[in-house]
C-alpha cells in the first residue's frame, strides 16, 4: 500500500508519499514544479515527479488534509462565498489527477481534520513516543488553535484533543493582520514582519493588548482579523514599532497557550506545529514549558500533505532529514564549490533532492563565506532584497555551542527553527541580525552533502561555518530542476554547481 497525501486548494499546494513500511518516500511543494508562489494547485509537474516514487499505483490510498464540507460551513458562516463544488476533495484535488496517480483506477479520497493532520505531520515524525502536541494557525476548518495528547498504542498513533480555540479567535489571523497592516503580504511576508521586529520599540503592546484581545486568559478576541484591521488601527505608529509590538503580544499568546498545554497535557515532550511554529523568534520561549521539542521541517499547510498520508499509514515513521523532493542526480560538488568559494565567495548548489519546506538547507542553497564586513551587501545585491535582512548561517552542528548561545530546550536547530546568539557578531556581521540572533542550520554527522562541504570548508579554511541562504530568482518559489538553475545562472553570473 501507497499512502498520498494532499494539501491544496487554499495556499501552499503539497503532495507526499509514504509506504507500508513506514519510509516517507517523496515530499514536495507544488510551486516548485509551476513557478507560481504559494500556488494553491497541485501540477503534472509534482504528481509525474511523485508516480517514480510509488510502487504500485494500483494500490495506493488518498489522504486529504482536511474536511472541505466543515471549511464550507465555516466560511458560510464568516459571510464568504464559498464554491459548492469545493465541498469534495476529488474536485479540489481534480479528477485527472486522481487518475493520473491511482493509473486509471481513480479511488476514493479520505479527508482528515486541518489541525489532527498538523499534529499528525509532527507527532508521527518525532522522535518521542508520547508527546503534547500544539497546533496554532490561522485558521482550519474551525479550529485555530489546539492542544492533544499523543501516543502510540500497539504502533499506532492515537490522538486526544485537550483544548481548542475556534475561529474568528486566531493568533495567526492577529498576525496576518498586522502584516497586511504594515503594507506586507498576508499569508506570505509574516517572516518580514518578524525580522522587522528588532528594528523597532513594542511602544504599542498595551494598546494593541487592550484593543484587540477581550480576555487575555482565554484568548478572546474583540474583532473578527480575517479581514485584518482598519487604516484607522495605530495611524502613526512607525512599521517597526508595529513589528515589534506585534512580536510582543504574539510572543505573550503563544506563551499562554504553551503554559496550558504543560498544565493539561501529560508529556514532558512538545511536538509543535501549525503555520505560527514558523515563528523562530518566539520558539525561543518552549523552552521555558517543555524539556524536548519538535518541530517538524514544514510545520505549515504543506507539511499537513505528509501529515494526512501519515494518518492513512498510521504509524511512527523514521524521520531522517528533509530532503525529500526532486532530485537532481550525481555527487554533490564538495570540491568545485570550495574552488567557487575561495576564488569568488559566493557560489549557488543545486543537488540532490530538494528540501520539504520553507527553508534552504544546503541543497537548493547560495552559499557564501560568511566572515567580513562585506559580504552582506554582495548577497543583498544578488538577492535584491530589504538591506537590514541578514543571512543565515550553517554550521558543523559540533562547533554550535563555540558560536552560539542556544536557547534553553534546543541543542541543535536542524530546520532552522529557532534564533540563537551569535558570540562573535564582529567577526560574522552577515548572519547576525540587529538583535544579535542568528537563524542558525546546525548539521550532524549524517553523510548529507552540505556535510561534507562543511568539513571540507573547516579543514581548509579553519571556519566551520557558511552563510545560506535559498536559491530563488526574486519572487520565484525555490529553484527545483538543473533548468530553474540554469536560468538563475544566466539571471544573475553566479555559479550554480550540481
Ligand atoms: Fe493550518
């Protein structure tokens, strides 16, 4: 048996396979493969990419990550105009496609809960046999936040819901809002929101506090931030200082419900998921609730695409890396990309198989020396992006502790999950952001080829770390194929080695 998993229809389109005997065999973003941002369609590009990877298409099963006849309800209920047609998942998905991966047979598709495929995409790629899964987002079917109790029985995962809050009561709705009111792109730019939050003051926290949320304990809302807030909302505050104040609030909901979740849940282990987890500013704080944490690498919507195939498997599968979609075939080019580094300092890979969620790690990467006082302003050139945006470092996971101060609960950040201190800013000016943290990619002894570069660059240049950040042409999804990275070759002069 095949399991298919599926996201799409609202943003962030996703399609994965998981086997019987619990490997997750493909994973990957439908944007990739059409160029189209957040694209909310699946593709012939990712459903051919995914038909390598199933072994028999005439026994496979379809997983929805969620109910479409509740989100129609519910957006009955907010005064939408939903499409009749999108209450079944065969329609959202498309009948050819169904076609397509089932070889004619076409079958039946099973829909899953929004936030259970959330905690399932975390729980089920954990490393814990029990956990308390917290999932906050903008909004599911109805629930926008949730707390379960999970656990394996006879090698099943077996899920109790805790606690929920429902819609319109969102800590990810409140900060959609803020970042379509500082003129960013909801759904989209929230990360530039969190960015901008160390350029600013919280000045606004008690206004924003006493505006918007009724109670504080339960979190209330006073109004309704799907359609975010008024012009008239803070009219002269500075976009930093919003940013900041944002940050603020959002950080003290996430810990209220950090705090319930450690009250009634029964694990000591945190497995954390839903669009808001992206927010690696604020995850610094679950440390201070739980003693092991989870995030998986794709906490968002996409993610839920493994997470509903996991629900159709079942069981615990063995996690090892993201890794998981196209592959661009051959050896990773250790060597040719030190000669780019030591002649050129910045150099694009592109290699092997792409990463499952937002973040670069090394295999869709632009990779730079990252030691000077220059080499910031090179790579804002090439990527043409905000100026006070810095880059991301990748380390020998070993040499983490000598560069950076790890917040409490995390020894390592594989998926680049949660900020740390930089203690030699002076010397790494590009990776350390205006508040001193870094997003750091700490990477173990797995063999991987961002591994083997890194050893490669620390024996010949005594630094154990890279600057990464994600090979894109500006406003184009990641590069995917050895055609995306020839035109990013061509775009911008920079080597892109595979
Ligand atoms: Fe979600």
């Amino acid at each position: 048996m095949n399991y298919i998993g599926i996201s799409c229809g609202f943003h962030d389109a996703a399609l994965s396979v998981v086997d019987d005997k619990g490997e997750i065999k493909f994973a990957a973003h439908s944007e990739r493969y059409c160029g189209n941002k957040h694209t909310k369609h699946l593709n012939i590009g990712i459903v051919d990419d995914a038909i390598q990877y199933i072994d028999d298409r005439q026994d496979v099963e379809i997983h929805y990550y969620e109910r479409p006849l509740m989100k129609y309800l519910r957006q009955l209920r907010a005064g939408e105009k939903p499409v009749i047609a999108n209450i079944s998942a065969k329609n959202i998905i498309g009948e050819g496609l169904i076609h397509k991966l089932t070889d004619g047979l076409g079958t039946k598709v099973h829909t899953h809960n929004h936030h259970l495929s959330h905690a399932a995409a975390g729980f089920q790629t954990s490393p814990f046999d029990d956990a308390t899964v917290v999932v906050i987002d903008a909004i599911g079917e109805f629930d926008t936040i949730s707390i379960w109790d999970a656990k394996y029985v006879n090698g099943k995962a077996v899920y109790k819901k805790l606690w929920g809050k429902r819609y319109p009561d969102s800590i990810g709705l409140f900060y959609s809002a803020m970042t379509k009111r500082v003129g960013l792109l909801p759904l989209d730019e929230e990360y530039i929101l969190m960015g901008m939050a160390a350029y600013g003051k919280p000045k606004h926290y008690a206004e924003m506090y006493g505006d918007l949320l009724e109670s504080s304990v339960d979190l209330d809302f006073k109004h309704n931030l799907h359609i975010g807030v008024t012009d008239n909302f803070l009219p002269n505050a500075d976009d930093m200082d919003i940013a900041s104040s944002t940050q603020c609030l959002v950080e003290y909901m996430i810990s209220t419900v950090m705090d319930r979740a450690r009250v009634l849940g029964k694990s000591k282990n945190l497995v954390y998921g839903g669009g808001v987890a992206l927010n690696c500013l604020a995850n610094r704080l679950l440390g201070d609730y739980f003693k092991n944490i989870w995030i998986m690498p794709n906490p968002g919507d996409a993610g839920s695409s493994l997470g509903s195939a996991l629900l159709g498997y079942g069981g615990r599968v063995h996690f090892s890396n993201a890794y998981l979609g196209h592959d661009i075939l051959g050896d990773y080019p250790v060597d040719n990309l030190i000669t780019e580094l030591l002649t050129k300092q910045i150099v694009g890979v592109a290699s092997g198989r792409a990463e499952f969620g937002p973040r670069a790690l090394g295999n869709r990467s632009l990779l730079a020396d990252p030691r000077g006082n220059e080499i910031k302003d090179k790579v804002n050139e090439i990527k043409r992006r905000q100026k006070f945006r810095p880059f991301a470092p990748v380390i020998l996971e070993e040499y983490t502790h000598q560069y950076f101060d790890m917040p409490n609960g995390f020894d390592n950040s594989r998926y680049m999950q949660v900020i740390a201190t930089c203690r030699h800013p002076d010397l790494f000016p590009a990776i350390v952001h205006h508040d001193g943290t870094s997003r750091v990619q700490t990477v173990p002894n797995d063999g991987s080829g961002i591994r083997q570069l890194l050893e490669a660059w620390h024996e010949t240049t005594g630094c154990p770390m890279l600057l990464n950040t994600s090979l894109n042409i500006r406003g184009e999804p990641m590069v995917n194929t050895r055609f995306d990275a020839d035109r990013f070759e061509a775009i911008y002069g920079i080597k892109v080695l595979s």
